[in-house]
C-alpha cells in the first residue's frame, strides 16, 4: 500500500511535476469547482467565488495547477469547452444538493437549493465521465457523482444512525474511521483502514447503476465510490484536503492526470 508520501517528491523547476531535478514533466491543470458566497473584503460586501484554500494546497502539494472553477452559466457545450482545456477536475464539498434532483421533496434540515452550482457541476461531470477526464468527487462530489448517474441522497444522517457523528458542531470536523476495498481504485492509493476528517450530515442512499461502493463506516454509512471502467473517478465523503499529512487522494488524481496529458496536448 502506498505511503502518505509516497507521490510527494522534491519538486523540479518552475512548471515541473514532482519528481528528479529537470525531468521536464509538466505539472497537469486541475479544476475545483467552488462556491458562490456572499463575501466581504475591505469596504466591499458583493457575491464572490469561495474557495478553502485547503483544495488549493491539497493540488499543488501533489504537483498539480489548481485552477478555480465558478458557478456559471453553463450547457453542454461550454461544459466540454471547460473540461476540454483540463487534465483533471475536483468536484468540491458544500451546499446540499437539490432533492428535486433525485426525485425527493426536501427534508427539513436540507439547505436551500443551490441551483446554479448544481447545474454547473452536474455538466461538467458529465462531461468528465463521457471524455475520460480524471475527475476527484469531495463530499458533496461524491453525492453529486451518485445523484448525477441516477442514485439519491440520505438527506440527514442522524435520522439513520441516532447521532450527530459525522458533523458535530457548526464549522467542526468529527473523525470516522473507514473501511476500504483494497480491490478498488481507493484501495490502491490508501491503506484498508483510514481515520479520517468528516463533515456531512448527508450521505449516498440508493447507489446509482454502475456505481461501485468502496469505502464504508462500521454503521454502514457509505464513505466511498468511484466508476469502474474509467480512468479516475473516485468519490469520497471525507474530507482528504483537511489531511496536510496525507495527500495520497491528490496525488492520485494528479498522477492519473499528468498520464493523460499526451493524449491531449504534445510535449
């Protein structure tokens, strides 16, 4: 199983991936997909694209170029022009997504609906899935991976489980251990038994067709998924950016990305 600094080697020149001085690899584009907030700043109160910078750190710590991908307008063809000009895509955590979505009215502790980065996301995963493009699904990604391919959504977990375990307080991450498939994608990046950072208080219900479980709790609560078939589309429900001291999910990503890169662009 690979060690949590197995990927992370000194870093070659400006724009080289990790790896000797000067192998002249380049370091692949990854696109986050991030929040539209209210925000202040100085004397400015307006909406603004959010992002943790945590993500950021959790891209270029593996090698990669994070690139921020606002709530926009979107359909499908502006969703392949994005997705065309990346190497790989994180689908981030945050706002719960829209029951209507998944065929449910909401429950009472669900959040208002996020239509725009609903759609937004919705697109460009589509996109990721139908060109082969590496894609990491974060929290709220791995629900949208489900809820895009046809499953739904436990809105709120402590209805199934009796507690507040998995998001203790506002702004507080619990911890969880978890249970992986070493068959899996997951499995070959993360040892079998993880203790992790979590914070949802919704979880995958019914698996999507073609979705394969890989990583549960000992309460049976889903913490990961990921799409057989493809070249990297893994989901976790944890919270792998708040982790500095291990960046195996990232580098993952960041590998499966930098092999793509021929394919799309010459050296």
């Amino acid at each position: 199983m690979a060690s949590n600094d197995s990927e992370l080697r000194p870093a070659g020149p400006a724009g080289d991936a990790p790896g000797p001085a000067g192998d002249g690899i380049r370091r692949p584009l990854i696109g986050i997909t991030s929040y539209l907030e209210q925000a202040q700043t100085g004397v400015w109160d307006v909406p603004a694209s959010f992002l943790p910078k945590v993500y950021l750190d959790g891209v270029t710590d593996a090698g990669g170029i994070a690139i921020v991908l606002p709530p926009q307008p979107v359909d499908a063809a502006i969703a392949a022009r994005v997705i065309g000009s990346l190497d790989g895509l994180i689908v981030a955590g945050g706002a719960d997504i829209d029951p209507a979505r998944y065929g449910q009215e909401p429950h009472e502790r669900t959040g208002a609906p996020r239509p725009d980065r609903d759609a937004w996301e919705d697109a460009l995963l589509a996109a990721a899935i139908e060109t082969g493009l590496p894609f990491l699904g974060i929290c709220r990604g791995a629900q949208l991976m489900n809820v895009a391919l046809g499953g739904t959504l436990v809105q709120h977990l402590p209805d199934v489980v009796g507690s507040e375990t998995y998001q203790p307080g506002a702004g507080v991450f619990g911890r969880a251990g978890v249970d992986v498939d070493p068959a899996s994608r997951l499995g070959g990046l993360v040892d079998a038994r993880l203790d992790v950072p979590v914070y949802h208080h919704q979880a995958v219900g019914r698996v999507a067709d073609g979705l394969r479980v890989t990583a549960r709790t000992a309460d049976g609560v889903i913490q990961g998924v990921e799409l057989p078939g493809h070249p990297f589309a893994v989901g976790v429900q944890w919270h792998p950016e708040e982790d500095t001291a291990d960046r195996r999910l990232f580098a993952g990503l960041v590998d499966a990305a930098r092999a793509r890169m021929p394919e799309r662009s010459p050296a």
